[in-house]
C-alpha cells in the first residue's frame, strides 16, 4: 500500500484523486410493481383478493436478488372505473406512487370501495405511466397489473397506444381478467398484455382465496407480537406510523391468520420493511444520531436518559429485533416447505388454486427470471 501511495505520489496523483476512479459500488436494483384495479361495481371479489394476497405477493417479490444482492420493491396504486371519480379524470384515481412504505400500501388497498362506472384500461395505463416515478434502468423489473372484466378498448385513449409506450420504457403490461377465459380474449384483455410482452391471465374474481393453516403460524404470531415491541415513533411522524402499523396488522388478521403469518413475514424482511421515516431503529440504521435528536422527538422510553443510556437502549432493542426477525425468517422456510407439499397434494387431486396473487406472482418469477434476477436461497 504504501508503494502504491508512493508511485502514485510520483505521478502526481494524491490518493483522493485515485479514489475517484476507483468503481463505485452497485447500485440496487428495483422491483416495481404498479397494481391498477377497477373499482366498479363488480370488483368488490378483486379487491378481497388482493387484500388477502399482498403479503404474499410482497414476500414473493422481496426474495428476487441481482447478483445476489437484495433489490429494492416498490409498489403504486391506482383506481379505475368508479362513479365516484371525476370524468374528467376519465374516472381514474393515482392512489400511491411508487413507494417502499408497506403499511401506507396495505391501508390504501383496505381504504379501496367500489362504485359503478365506465372503465377505461389504455387511459389509466397511460396515466401509470406518466405519473409513476419509474426507473430509467433496464436492469430494473418494471411491472404494470390491471385488472377488470370490461371491454378493454374502451375509453379516449388507445391502449395500443398505451401499450406502444410501455414497451419503449421496458415496462410489461400484464393483464388479470376477472372471467372465462375465452372471453378475456375477446375483450382484448390478451392483445392488452401481449403488446408490451407481458401476461394475459384469467381468474374468478368472486371466488374465495384458498389460505393453508400450518403449524408454524402461533408461533409466527407470538414472534410478531415481539417484534412489534422494538418499534419505537420518533419525530411528527411516530405516534400516526405506529398506530398505522397496528392497524394493518388488524387488517390482516381480518382477513385470515394465514394473511396475518404472511404479514409477519415480510415484517421480519429487512430489504423490504423498512420505516426510517419514523421508526427509531431504522432511522439509526440509516444515519439518524439519537442523541441529535430533541427530548420532544423521542418516543416516550427513551425520554429522561442521559446519551450513554439512550445509546445503549437503543443497541439492546436493535438485537431483539434481529433475533426476531430470524426466528419468523426460520420458522418462514419451515411453513413455506409445509404449504407447498400441501399444494402438490391439491394439484394431483385437481383442486386448481388461481386467484389474483398466483397470477401476479407467477408472472413476477417469469419475468424477473428473463432480465437477470433470481431468487433468495
């Protein structure tokens, strides 16, 4: 080292000046999602689905890697086709952007009502397209689901058009039929996907989402309720986020305790649940010094102690949260192997479980699998 600091001494070149050609580290890949529903009359089954699937669907997308590094998931939301939005919005509603905040995610889609109305597919793809934030890498996974059981050319804007423009900013356009499959067809649900290289799938919206109990979720619970204990509001934000992250763990159980398991899971993700806008631990994670911080913004425990004890606190429940998080994380492999010897079984007696989370998963794992990524081992 020292010859190198030498010769480049020599040369003229100070070793700041090297190290500005030294290659930067890679950055992290994305895996964007923009999930567009149809909230007219007929979907309030679309909407059940979606609400019993999204851990699912999120615990499958945060186990894609790019050179075996964790990728970043993020996911928009819009409505469509709701007498309740404006017309001249062509009855479309941009919900959330593209965004890592999994609870505000959740509490969106649980927010979501239905309400007759005209459904216009190739404008609300356009304007997901206009209006999300997406990547300009083509190393990245840019996916655009709408689902609906409309004609899918209806409306001002051509989703021939829509479909044109997706491609040339390497986005797949999948689509999800809520009907026969024939007749997805001929409502050009498929030429929709096909145009952008994406899926066509077809499911029954109003059927019930098949959830398996394992004997792995008590205990997956019990964790969970552990985990939530070292997670501590700071700042304006601490007290309104926590709250939200009680709810959705709420909303979840209302579902299911399947859905419940499968929120704990990505709970204990840490490439995929992370809340450094008002959670302590995180924030520390990502350079927030906690004794910068005003004994008005701390959260209640951490009020009163001196720097030495905040510190160390703060240290003690980050270990607890690790330890947690690797507990669900285990248990996870043990009830993900169970469910799936469970659904061989159903397979080789003909049950047929398709819903909306199979659909957006299996396209997923397709297409990631296309551009370079793979999956956790």
């Amino acid at each position: 080292m020292k010859y190198l600091s030498s010769l480049l001494l020599s040369l003229g070149i100070s070793s700041i000046a090297f190290s500005q050609f030294a290659p930067a580290p890679p950055a992290e890949r994305k895996v964007q999602l923009a999930i567009l529903f149809d909230t007219s009359n007929s979907m309030d089954g679309l909407i059940d689905q979606a609400k019993s699937r999204i851990w699912n669907i999120v615990n499958e997308a945060s186990t894609l890697q790019y050179n075996g590094q964790p990728t970043i998931l993020e996911i928009g939301l819009f409505e469509y086709g709701n007498d309740g939005l404006e017309s001249k919005d062509n009855y479309i509603r941009q919900i959330l952007n593209l965004t890592t905040d999994l609870d505000e995610i959740s509490k969106q889609l649980f927010a979501l009502r239905t309400n007759g109305g005209s459904e216009y597919c190739g404008a609300v793809i356009q304007n997901s397209l206009d209006n999300l934030t997406w990547s300009n890498d083509s190393r990245d996974l840019k996916m655009i689901y709408i689902a609906g059981n409309e004609g899918f050319d209806q409306g001002p804007i051509s989703y021939i058009k829509s479909c044109s423009n997706a491609k040339s900013k390497e986005i797949f356009i999948n689509t999800i039929f809520c009907g026969d499959y024939e007749s997805g067809v001929s409502l050009k649900w498929q030429d929709g996907a096909s145009c952008s290289g994406g899926d066509y799938f077809n499911i029954d919206s109003n059927k019930e989402v098949v959830h398996i109990d394992t004997p792995y979720d008590a205990e997956i619970k019990a964790y969970n309720d552990s985990l939530n204990t070292t997670y501590y509001g700071y700042g304006s934000l601490g007290r309104e986020k926590k709250m939200m992250q009680t709810n959705q763990d709420k909303n979840a159980s209302g579902q299911s305790a399947a859905v419940a398991t499968e929120r704990a899971i990505s709970k204990s993700k840490k490439s995929a649940y992370k809340n450094s806008s008002w959670d302590l631990i995180d924030a520390s994670e990502e350079g927030v010094d906690i004794t910068e911080l005003k004994e008005e913004e701390l959260p209640e425990e951490f009020k009163g102690l001196t720097d030495e004890e905040k510190t160390k606190l703060l240290d003690q429940k980050k270990v607890e949260r690790d330890q947690y998080q690797q507990k669900i994380s285990e248990l996870a492999k043990n009830r993900e192997e169970f469910i799936s010897n469970e659904m061989k079984k159903r397979a080789e007696s003909g049950e047929v479980i398709d819903d909306f989370g199979t659909s957006v998963n299996q396209s997923i794992e397709e297409k990631a699998k296309k551009i370079g990524f793979e999956k956790e081992k």
